[in-house]
C-alpha cells in the first residue's frame, strides 16, 4: 500500500481573504514595531537594540492576537500555540523584513526621534508597504491551506 503525498486541495484564496489576514498580521506587527520603537527611542538605546525589541514584540503581539481567538474557541494552550505559529510566522518574518528594511534604508530614519515627523512618517510608509508585500505572500499560503488557512476553522 502506498502513502500518498499529503496535498492540500482548496478553493483558491481571494483577495478579500487575504487582505483580511494580513489586517490581522499588520495589526500585532504595528503594535508591537510601534512600541518597540517607541520604548528603544525614549529609553535612548541603540538602532540595533531598538530594532530587535521592535521585531521580538511584533512577533509576539502578532501570535497573541491569534493565539486568543484560537483559544476562545475552546482549543488547548498547546494546540493554540502550535497554530498560532503555523498560521503567522511567514506572514510577520516578511511583514517585518519589509517594514525594518524599508527604515533601515531611508536616509536618517534610524536616527529620528519620537518628536519628528520623519520618525513616524517612516514608520507609517514601512508598515504601508509591508502590508502590500505580505498580502500576495497571504493569499498564495491561503490558498495552499497553509497560514492564515489553518485558523478560519476556529474563527465564529
């Protein structure tokens, strides 16, 4: 007897669908990147400090915002956390690769403090554009049945 591949076959995502799971991405992405650069600036730490503290916290505000839908559906911590996991690790790795990178490449970005327009201008355009890259990169998981596909079955 022979084990066959496992292949997911789906409905092929919309762009609808994938714009809503990367809204849900974007918006722990935002809150954690938003704090964590606002806590890096005012505490005086470096660029480099700043950014990890930035990434790590997007990461976890983006699986908490997950993790407590899953949750509320009445699943385990363990299984909650394993999906929460398979549902936005690419999604934040590419939101936050776009979102630093564009910042670490804009001319004074990295040195702007929190009173100037240029520190939360930057800010805003980055998170604009990583919207826009990861949303493509959402609804090709989607439509594989990987991220986001594996948390609509626990969503009301």
């Amino acid at each position: 007897m022979q084990h066959e591949a496992h292949v997911h076959h789906s409905a092929p995502a919309s762009w609808p669908m994938a714009v809503r799971a990367t809204l849900h991405c974007l918006t722990g992405c935002a809150i954690g990147e938003v704090l964590g650069m606002v806590v890096g600036t005012a505490l005086g730490w470096g660029n480099l400090a700043t950014t990890v503290l930035a990434i790590a916290l997007a990461f976890l505000f983006g699986y908490s915002l997950t993790l407590r839908g899953v949750l509320r559906a009445g699943v385990g911590l363990r299984a909650a956390v394993r999906v929460a996991l398979a549902a936005d690790t690419l999604s934040i790795a590419v939101m936050e690769l776009i979102d630093n990178g564009v910042i670490a490449l804009w001319p004074r970005a990295m040195d702007a403090g929190l009173a100037d327009a240029l520190f939360w201008g930057s800010l805003a355009i980055s998170l604009v554009l990583a919207f826009l890259v990861t949303t493509p990169v959402n609804k090709w998981m989607i439509g594989r049945g990987k991220g986001h596909a594996v948390v609509h079955q626990y969503h009301h």
